[in-house]
C-alpha cells in the first residue's frame, strides 16, 4: 500500500529510534530510575537560562506579526548575518548573510545540501562508523550512500581508502567532526589531507566533489584540541550545523548550512539550498527559536557535565576489561562488543535495562554505542549492571 | 553544478516568493505605508495572546529537557491526544494518538504524505486552481501532478473533468478547502460527489486512491457555513492541518497530519508518514511550540478583521468594474485580470505599488490572487490604485 521506498524503511524501522520509544517505555515500567538509557543523543544538561530570558524578552517587546510570521526562506537576514559575524570573530572566515541559511536542525539543512547537489545515481561517500541516518538523506534524492570501512585502531579516516574511492560519479562526501558515534576529532592535519586527495580527483575527473561537513558536535570538546573550520581548507564545501548539543533544544529543530563563497556556482547553489527548503516543506526555520538562537551564540553547553559522565564511564569500563577509545569530542562511546555479534551484547545489555545502540546502526558491527548525555546517577547506577556484564563475558 | 531537479526550481523561482522579497525591498524604498502588498499568506493579525502567555508558562513550569528536547517522531503523545479530541468533539470523529502525527507546518506534512504514499509516475490529482507548490511537492517523490482545468464560472471542482482523469495510475487527488487562491469552499454535496466518483474508481481499478486535504484556512469562513470533515465522507483520506493561518504562527512551522483509522493498511501508513517526517529531516515538529498549540485548540483567527478587508476589497473592486467570485472563506480574491496576459495587469499593478500574483503561479492563466490577510489600512489606502487601474483598463 505505501511506496517502495518507504516499505523498507518501515520494515527496517531506525534501531536508534525503537530503543528510544522502547527505553520511555521500560522507564514506564520498571521506574525511571532503574532504566540506563544510553541510546539517543538527547541531551540532559537544559538550555542554558539565557534561552527562556531571551525568548520571554523576545515575546514581550517584538511584534508578533514578525516574530511568528514568515521570512525570507533562508531566514531573518539579521539572524543570519549574526551568525556570520560570530563564526567570522571565533574562527577567522569571512562569512556574510548569503553564506548563512537557517534550517530546521541540522538533519534539514542536510537534506536541503543533498537534494542541492544530487542527479539519480550520483554517489556520496561516508567514513564508518557514521550516523546511519546519512543513508536515508542520500537516497531521499536517488544517490547511493558509499562507505568507506572504518580503521578500527583509531577510528581516523582512512584517506588510503578514500582515495581508492572516489570516481566520476562521486559527488560529495559527508564527513562529522567531532565524530557520532566513535568520539574522535578529525585533526587539521587529516582535513588538509582530506582537501589535497579531492582537489586532487577534482582535476582528474573534471567534477566539484562537495565536503558536507554534519558539526552539530563542534563546540563539545573535552581535550583542548581545535576543530579545524573546514571552509579554510577547501572551497566546495557545505557545513551543517545545529543548536540541538551546544544548546540542548534537540526538539526545536534549529541550525543552519554555511555555503562559503568559494563554493563553486556559489549564487546558484544558495538559491538552490534556499529553495529545497522551502519545496521539502520546511519553509523556513522557526522564526521565534531562530531570533532565540541568534541572542545565545556566546552560550555554550556545560561541557564538565559530559566530562564527568565520560571519565566515569571510561574508566569504569575499561578497569571492567571493556575496549574503547578514549572520546575527545561529542558525548558517545563507541564500545567494543565483547562477543562478535553486538547485537547479543545489546540484549544482553537491555536485561541489565542498558540501553545501548548496535554498531551495525553505523555500519560498524561488532560494537556498540553509548550516549552518556545522560544525568550522572544514571552513569553511576549503571555500573553494576556493565560489571556483571563484563563477568558474564569474562572479560578479566 | 546544481543538481537537475533544481535547475528549473531556480530558473523558475516561485513568483510568490520572489515577489514577498520584493515587495520587502519596496518598503524599504518607499515607505511601508506606500506599498500595497497582497502577495504572500502572512497574517497581519498578531497571535492570540494566549499563545505568548502559554510559552510564557511552559518555560517556567516544564522540565527543560522535556520542553526542548526529543520525543517521538510523531509528536508528544499527549498534544495529539489533545488534538484528537478536540478534533472529536467539534467534528463527531473518534481519533486517538495514532490518527495524529505533528508536522512542520502542512508543507511539511504534505510531504511526509506523499513521501509515503507515492512511487515513481503515479499521478497526483488537483483542482485548478491551486497552490503551485503541490506541483514541487509531488515532484519531490517523482510524482505527477496532473491538473484539472478549472470552472471559472464557480471555482468549484469539475467532477465530470475529476472522472475522466482518474486512471490506473491515480494514487492520490489534492483539495484545498476552504480554497486558496479561489476564496471558495467545496459544500458536503461536492465531497459527498468526489467521494462516490473515487469509491468507484477504486473498484474498477482494483487501486488505493487516496485525498489528501489541505486544511489551514479551516477556520477562516465568513458565511457561516461548514467545511465538511473530510474523513467522514471517504476512508483513504490524509487531513494536512497548519496552525499558521489560524493562530497566525506561519513563521513557527506548526501543524498536524491525521490518518484516520479507516485508511488502508492504517498501522503501516501511520508508521510511514512517521517515518517520512524522520529521514526527511524533519525529525519532528518543533517542540515548545508543539506543547503551546495543544493549550490553544479553542483560539480562532479575529475572522471579524479578515472580513472587514473581504467586504472593503471585494465592493470597491466591484465597483470598480473588476470582475471575481465573492470570497467564502480563506483571506484570498481571485480576480479576473481586465487584459488577457495577466502578468501584464500584475506589472501595472506594480507601478502603482500594489503587489498581486499572477494566477499562471495557480494553474489559471488569466486571473491574479489578492491576499487581503494586511492591515485594514493598507486596504484602504490601495483602493486609489485599483481604481486608476480600472480607469486605464477603461473598465466602466
């Protein structure tokens, strides 16, 4: 009765989405308390009070009729040139308004980017492990989402592969920096790499290979270390970016896509994003978040909160004889499965009410990944239940 | 550089849009109060006050994390709850949480309908005249809209021309009730008729033929009269509801799909257009705003404002000698435009700063849409225009 399409999108329903519909659930069941859900990337941590101030203030003195209606669909030019002036003060660019669209979330900006650039067929690579849902966005516009298999020793890219990867129907690779669900932060070092193997392959096939760069994670680090600002490093590319971590308004759906003006065809490319915003249905971003955000871009998410859970965590894990790497940004643990088929391990996991997400959901069996955006108790009452996991499975 | 698809959307970027951004741009030029802009949907009539005093109380009494953050990609449980009650109680229907998915306006909702709905050439039906975006909506899944010509005499459906354009590859027919641009509302008769002729089809067929019902101007009737709830009449019907028009919140992109129980295969195209809203990157409608529509069911449009400019509007251009259907319900005129090109009267229009669409951006060649959803003022100080216009047209 539905489309093609979508049967097998029902049938094969998003793993991610399920343990999170079926974690409110168990809370239901067993108590809120007694259930350690680790399988979304909700944030725990509220919005920092300067959000309600700002839209309390925004209700009192802005005129409804603006501050609910609609706007240019790339969103109000002052939100966006402010979101410029930020990013051109913090990271050294030289955005103004027509490289700033406002989206809804950074999944929309995504699909906007996609549907921008796509002809059916065209193929957009993608690093294992990466968030699955890429491969939806890439097929709502008939391209082919081909993946590049993860370097599990360190879970850096494999510019190696990269390269042996590209070809002439190679259209953009999608890249998350810092990385969901590994936790790893791609160095300038690599991006510059990254950027010499595409200028490199743009010459020999005569195309534009798009970075898109999904940065919802840019402002969670927890090591010092710089995210590197990718439209310095090479012309086409588009950064997405959202509010939902930095923030915590993952239900509010708001961020925006940078199309530099290095960007080949930049003009048309913008109007292009700035029309599939408005033809997929989004419009335009909300228009009281939109002026929200763009008085809260000095906020920042309280980063101790997810150290302290991801110290506790790491080490907790590790001393129980778990392997992992050591996350430096974002707020997940990419695990290794102690038995080969993860998906065990994540049953197992769920009797101990762990909720946990398998690796195949990011094309990278035989682990699993753990959002500790979570309150801490949570954390600490859940390290029972990992140690008579790591009993189970003998792991000392 | 960019793909296909968009090539023609930028080429042929909506005259709406083009002319809501130029209309801003006159304003700037010669005065606000100089310019007469009747291009765009955007109610002037600022939201009832319950809707800041709502968001007002849910920063305070909510959870922050609940407020902001994720929940089901349908939506709270308990604001479709809400909803489907208050649908039940003004409409005699008996919907629960599972006939109602939160969407990002109806725009969103459209295309989560039709992304579930349609495969690769199905046709997708609709009465002209009607908003062009249903054309890039059905285009967005490889659709085809098919039109059926309009009867200028009445605005209502041609169900003669609705008969003869059903075939084996109709999967869905699009109505707009009350009508934009038209002004018109379909009677119980009509649906009743369009039902009986679909019911039909669907046999001969063996086939699924679904209405889908665009409904933001719902609330928006000046004569007292009734819009029929369309899932009482046929059961493969999809409801797409906004809050924009209604609570004059378009710039919030807040609305609501229902699927009545009575569908075909209901469960899994419930599961569909839920679906549809994730990988389309929606993910799910905005979150506080969500919570606020739910405690403002019982709020209407001030339709007394509307009407006010309805009956201005509607006997100056009588007067005048122009020629349109009496608007029922929604905030639009259609008008017969006095030279054959109606591009032309639109340029003419321009020049005395009054800004219409042409009705070719309708499917209806010939005539311009009027949005009279402005200040009563601004009514009043274009009617100058209008009747210069009428004089150069030598109308009288």
């Amino acid at each position: 009765m539905i489309s093609k399409k979508m049967e097998s999108l029902v049938d094969n329903n998003s793993v991610i989405r399920q343990m999170f519909e079926e974690g409110k659930k168990m809370a239901e069941e067993f108590g809120a308390e007694n259930v350690y859900d680790f399988s979304i990337g909700n944030p725990n941590v509220p919005a920092p009070a300067k959000v309600s101030e700002t839209i309390e203030r925004l209700l009192k003195e802005e005129d409804p009729v603006v501050l609910h209606g609609y706007m240019p669909n790339a969103g109000f030019p002052e939100v966006r040139q402010k979101i410029a002036d930020s990013l051109n003060r913090r990271f050294g660019t030289s955005f103004g308004l027509d490289n700033i669209m406002m989206t809804v979330g950074a999944a929309g900006g995504l699909n906007c980017a996609l549907k921008a650039l796509l002809n059916p067929g065209d193929e957009v690579l993608a690093f294992a492990p990466y968030f699955v849902e890429y491969r939806n966005y890439v097929a709502n516009y008939d391209g082919i989402l081909k993946e590049i298999a993860p370097d599990t020793d360190t879970f850096q890219p494999d510019l190696k592969a990269l390269e042996a990867s590209v070809n002439e129907k190679t259209r953009a690779l999608i890249i998350n920096n810092p990385n969901n669900p590994s936790g790893v932060i791609y160095t300038e070092d690599t991006i510059r790499a990254i950027a010499d193997i595409l200028k490199e392959k743009q010459r020999e096939y005569g195309s534009e290979i798009f970075i898109i760069s999904d940065e919802p994670y840019r402002e969670l680090v927890y090591t010092g270390a710089e995210v590197p600002y990718i439209t310095k490093y090479y012309p086409n590319t588009i950064v997405g970016y959202s509010f939902s971590k930095t923030l915590s308004l993952p239900g509010e759906r708001i961020g925006y896509l940078v199309v530099p003006s290095e960007a080949a065809d930049h003009d048309r490319l913008f109007q292009a994003v700035t029309i599939a915003n408005r033809v997929l249905g989004f419009v335009n971003a909300p228009s009281l978040i939109q002026k929200t955000v763009a008085e809260c871009l000095e906020e920042k998410a309280d980063i101790a909160f997810y150290a302290r859970n991801r110290d506790l965590l790491y080490d907790a894990l590790k001393e129980y004889g778990f392997k992992c790497i050591r996350p430096e940004g974002a707020f997940y643990m990419f695990i290794q499965s102690p038995v080969p088929d993860e998906k065990v391990f994540v049953e197992d996991a769920k009797k101990e009410h762990i909720l946990i997400v398998p690796g195949s959901s990011f094309a990278c069996a035989g682990y699993v990944r753990l959002s500790y955006c979570v309150a801490y108790e949570t954390c600490v009452n859940s390290l029972p239940g990992f140690q008579r996991l790591a009993e189970k499975y003998k792991l000392k």
